[in-house]
C-alpha cells in the first residue's frame, strides 16, 4: 500500500543538509544539520564535503531507528543540470557528472544528487530529483531577449512554484495539468511564472530580471546599468554584488530584514512604506505581465514562499491583482514535503520517471 512506502529526503545547501524520511505522506522526523564556515574551509571543493554530509544523514537515520535498507527511495532536491521540462529525473552517473563539474554552474545543491545515487548503488533502491531549479519548459518566444546574442533563460523556484500549484489545483478539485495559473514565488529571489497546462511556458529569472526583492535589484534600466559599469566606479565583482545580494530593499533601506521593514512602516517611516510598497507594484505588475502571456484564461493566481507570510505584502499585491483572477496564498516553500510528494507520485505510478540523459525538450508540444 501507498501509505507504507518509505522515503529519504535529502535538501543540501551552502552550509546545511536538511533531511527528513516519511512513512508514506507523514513525515516520521525532519532535521536540519548544520555546518559552520570553519568545518566547511577544511575541504578544498564541494565534492570533498561529501563524506561528512554522508555521515551526518546516516546520524538522523541511526537516532530515528531506520536504516537505508529500510527505504524504497531516496528523493534528492536538484542541481544546477542540463535545462529540461519539470518532472521527476532518475540520478545517475551523467547528471552527477555535470553537477559536481560546474558544466551549467556550481553550487553544494550538487552533493545531494550525488550523496543519493552513492546510496543507491549501495542498497539498491532508486535515487531521484523531482523539480530541480534548471527546470527549463519555456515555449519559444519566451527566449526571444530583444538581441540574438542574448537569450533569455529559465531559472526559477521550480520545486515551490510546481508544489504550489499542485495544491491550488487539488483544492480546486483539478488536474494541475488542466489548468493555467500565474504563480509568483516571493523570496530572497522572486520569480514569477505563467504555468500553462502544466508547463511554466514563461517566467522571470530569479538573478536578473522581475521585481527586485530583499536581496536582488531584479530588472532595471539598461542605459543606466551601462553607465554605472563602465563609471569606473565598480569592478565587475561588485556589480554583480550590488545586483544580487546588496540590492533591493537592502539598497533603499540598508537590511533586507522583511520584519524589520515592517516595524519601520507601523512606527511610521514612510521612505520604508513608500520602497516596500514599490516591491509589491513591481511583483503585481509582473503578475499582470503573466497573464498576459496565458491570454487572460486564468484559473488562480498564487502568492507562495516565505515573504507570503506577510500579510502586509500580500495585501498590498492582492489589492492590485484581484481584478485578473482568484488569488491563493500558500505561505512558506516547504521543499521537503514538495520531495516527498513527487517520489510518491513515482512510486504510485501517477508520475512517469524521466531519464536525465535523454532530451525532452523537443518533445513538448507548444501548440496546446
């Protein structure tokens, strides 16, 4: 039966591994294990900290009384891999290959594929990713940038956006792949995508374009961004910087602390009310752009990841959007339980297991 299948769940970060197993749709315990900067230096690449990640998940599973050879699967969040359509991908040697080697950009989110298929190979059941972040469904006008130089790439919060709208769509008493709806994923990074069918045939990038956030100076003037780099000013470092980590609310108001902001605004600073409300004009506007591309046949429009915990921002944008279509706040980003729900759908059989190696790109049919 279904309920009795039993799951491992790997999320590893910069400096945790956050892991959690589940008797089928339960999660029987969920831990996450940090590392310090200092334990982390004393490895010269990512690929070295795998052994201690290792060790640490084999910790949770010996405190909780189960061991892998208790699993029917291991559910693994994603890496920076080859673009391909969402779904659920079996781990194997060629994506690790490209993970741990940076071919599409390095991040530790590498180690957790790898971490999963090492176990695979060890106890016999099989290793997954479901959503990774190189999600890539864009329908082809979606890639056009204004340059034939410069195409515009997908890179998005796919695991949240998906497990967002799966939920929307269950509440409705639908198929997420019968329905349209614009999610927007408000984080650190927002993105915000136009799901069409079940596909994300359009969606801002999550570095560099769409509404800026906490962190991140999201799209801007490109004249003024020339102007600013070649100012001498700015080396390339801090630039890159400024527009991803220094920018945002962080630049306007010095913290990019969403509580703290809205403290500043009840105790009546209206630079912080005037620069959060700007956040919230420029993620509705993008919501409308969304709609746009789905040609105003929308089923829901969702407010998801930890900043829809704000019920001050989610106010503001629904104020704005509620003319377009009903809108769902789903707060947080739980991308363990996002994990395990796709392992169970492959497990069930509701979810077809795709191969890493083998394009499916051309296979999407755009016309319906």
């Amino acid at each position: 039966m279904a309920e009795e299948y039993r799951l491992l769940v790997i999320n590893v970060g910069s400096t945790s591994t956050k892991v959690a197993w589940f008797r089928g749709n339960d999660c029987a315990d969920v831990e996450t294990i940090r590392y310090s900067n200092k334990d982390l230096t004393l490895y010269a690449s990512v690929e070295e900290q795998m052994s201690l990640r290792e060790r640490g998940i084999l910790e949770f599973l010996r405190k909780n009384g189960v061991g892998l050879e208790d699993m029917n699967m291991i559910v693994s969040r994603g890496g920076l891999g080859r673009p391909m359509p969402a779904g659920a991908y079996e781990i194997d040697e060629s994506m690790c290959r490209d993970l741990l080697g940076g071919k599409f950009g390095k991040h530790p989110s590498a180690l957790g594929p790898a971490i999963a298929l090492d176990f695979s190979k060890k106890y016999g059941m099989p290793a997954i990713v479901i959503d990774p972040p190189s999600t890539d469904e864009f329908q082809p006008l979606a890639r056009f940038s204004g340059l034939p130089e410069i195409e515009r790439k997908s890179a998005l919060h796919a695991l949240n956006q998906k497990a967002a709208a799966r939920r929307c769509a269950g509440e409705l008493g639908k198929r997420y792949e019968e329905m349209n709806l614009v999610v927007a994923h408000l984080g650190g990074g927002i993105t915000v995508g136009a799901h069409k069918k079940g596909r994300v045939i359009d969606c801002t990038h999550g570095l560099a374009e769409g509404p800026f956030t906490p962190e991140r100076a999201g799209s801007l003037p490109t004249a003024d961004l020339i102007d600013m780099a070649f100012s001498g000013k700015h080396d390339k470092r801090k630039i890159q910087r400024r527009l991803v980590g220094e920018g945002g609310l962080f630049a306007y108001l010095g913290t990019s602390n969403v509580k703290k902001i809205q403290e500043m605004i009840r105790s009546g600073d209206e630079q912080a009310r005037l620069v959060f409300d700007a956040m919230a004009y420029q993620i509705a506007k993008e919501i409308g752009s969304m709609s746009v591309v789905l040609k105003g046949e929308i089923d829901g429009i969702i407010l998801t990841g930890g900043l829809a915990n704000s019920l001050m921002l989610t106010d503001l944008i629904k104020d704005w959007i509620k003319f377009i279509a009903p809108v769902f706040v789903y707060p947080g980003e739980d991308e363990i339980v996002a994990l395990a729900e796709g392992g169970l759908r492959v497990l069930r059989g509701e979810e077809e297991l795709k191969k890493y190696s083998e394009s499916y790109l051309s296979k999407i049919d755009f016309k319906n």
